[in-house]
C-alpha cells in the first residue's frame, strides 16, 4: 500500500510538471532516481533510469501526437524491476508496452479537455478572464489524477501476480529478456540518430564504434570524451559564425559606400 501511494504520487508529480506546471520535460534519466528513492533502493533505481533512458532516447512527444508515454513506461519499468527484484530485464521489458498502453488513458484524458477547451474560449469571448484562469488551473491539477490512480492500482494490484509470473518463466525466456534489455537500448539510440543523422557525423559514429568495440572503453569514458568533442566544435562554430558574421557587414559596408559615392558621381554629372 505504501509504495503504492509513493510510486503514484511521483506519477502525479512527473504529469504536473510535465504539462501542467513549468513545461519541464520528465524523462525517465531523473524519474528512475525518484521512483528508486521512495522505495529505498536509490542505486537500482539509477541503473533502471538509465537503462529506459537508453530505449527512450529517441522517443519525444509533439503537440498532442504521443508515441509512447514515458513517463508512465519509466515509472512502471523502474517500480516493477525494484519490487519484483528482476532488475534491468524485467524494468525493460514492462516499460515498453506500459509506455503503449497509457496512451489509451492519454487520449481518453485529452478528450475530455476538448470540451473544456470551448468553455474557455467563450470565457474569453464573454471578458470573463476568471473563468478562463480557473478553468486552467482545474485542468493543470486533475490532468495527473488520472494517472496516479492507474499506478496507485497497477502497482497495489500487479506487484505480486507479475513476480509470480517472472519466477515461474522457464530460464530460456528469462535469457530472451536479458538479451532484449540490451538489444533496446540499441534501437533507442538507433531511433535518436535517425531524427538527427547528417553526413558530417558519420566519423563520429564509427570513432565511437571503434572506441567500445576494439579499445575497450566503456560508456561513461566515450560520453565524457563525445562530451569533450561537442563543447569544441559548439565553440568552433560559434567563432566561425561571428566572423562570418563579420565579414557580412564589412561587405555590406563596402557596397553601400561603394552605392553612396556612383550616386554621388551619377549627381554631379547630371548637375554639370
């Protein structure tokens, strides 16, 4: 019952400022830590976090248009793979179509706030600016509601027959499981080069090949360094781009002296 009511007061929280307060972006890097941290396993709770990180990366909503919920997918995947004591593969494995299966409730909730939507344009056609605020703020609050409940009963209700079900796979599928945990972080990162592939950082994706495959380096190493990479080529650019900048206006005054003096000459020849 206890962590019930915490993992579901962090859904609550993740919705709010999701959508209702701040326009801060909820991802499961920092939600896992929370999810961890409520039921008193802070570093498993870490390693989860990153781990459904990794499957999300390229995953993002626009506007109403929600692929997957992950919020929902990382604290499922982060409560689940603590209390049932399965880790990563069982995290993974219930956050994906968790994430699925809570855009059901996603547009459930948003068709109700379609009819409250033309209540607050005549709210604001009528001068009543009031309503239009109060309407807001019901709207800021309950959105999460919907969302705690389902946590509040899938983590009260599903702990157990879930940890029963792990226990009891055959060890083949718990291998399955495993080598999924780590095959879809790969498609998350697969997913993230797509929405962003260009050919100038094709090296880069082979340096980073190379450094994990045949060096050895592990991830935080070619993070700090790709980090390193990155700061550079930001500052690079921005000094190529002030003196492209530059060298803009220097031509611009030069063709504009250059425009003043044949209009000068153009005068006086016309006044001689």
């Amino acid at each position: 019952m206890v962590n019930a009511v915490l993992v579901a007061f962090i859904m609550y929280l993740s919705k709010f400022f999701d959508w209702g307060f701040g326009n801060l972006i909820p991802r499961p890097i920092w939600i896992g830590p929370l999810v961890g941290l409520v039921l008193g396993d802070l570093t498993q709770g870490i390693i989860l976090g990153a781990a459904i990180e990794a499957v999300f990366m390229g995953t993002f909503t626009v506007g109403g248009s929600v692929p997957s919920d992950i919020q929902t997918g990382a604290i499922f995947g982060t409560a689940f793979g603590i209390l049932t004591g399965k880790g990563v593969a069982a995290g993974v494995a219930i956050a994906v179509p968790a994430g699925l299966l809570a855009t059901l409730l996603f547009n459930l909730v948003v068709l109700f706030f379609n009819f409250l939507v033309d209540y607050m344009d005549r709210s604001i056609a009528n001068r009543k600016d009031w309503k239009f605020n109060n309407a807001h703020i019901f709207a800021m609050f309950f959105y999460p509601i919907p969302f705690a409940i389902m946590t509040f009963i899938g983590i009260y209700a599903g702990v157990g027959p879930i940890e029963s079900f792990m226990n009891n796979l055959p060890s083949q599928v718990n291998a399955m499981l495993n080598v999924m945990a780590q095959t879809l972080p790969a498609l998350g990162m697969a997913i993230l080069t797509k929405s962003m592939w260009d050919k100038s950082i094709i090296p880069f994706f082979f340096i980073g090949f190379v450094l994990a495959s045949y060096l050895g380096m592990n991830t935080m190493g070619i993070a700090i360094l790709g980090g390193a990479f990155a700061v550079y080529f930001i500052f690079h650019d921005f000094k190529h781009t002030k003196e492209m900048a530059a060298l803009k206006k220097a031509k611009a005054l030069q063709t504009n002296t250059g425009n003043t003096s044949e209009m000068a000459n153009e005068m006086e020849d016309f006044l001689s």
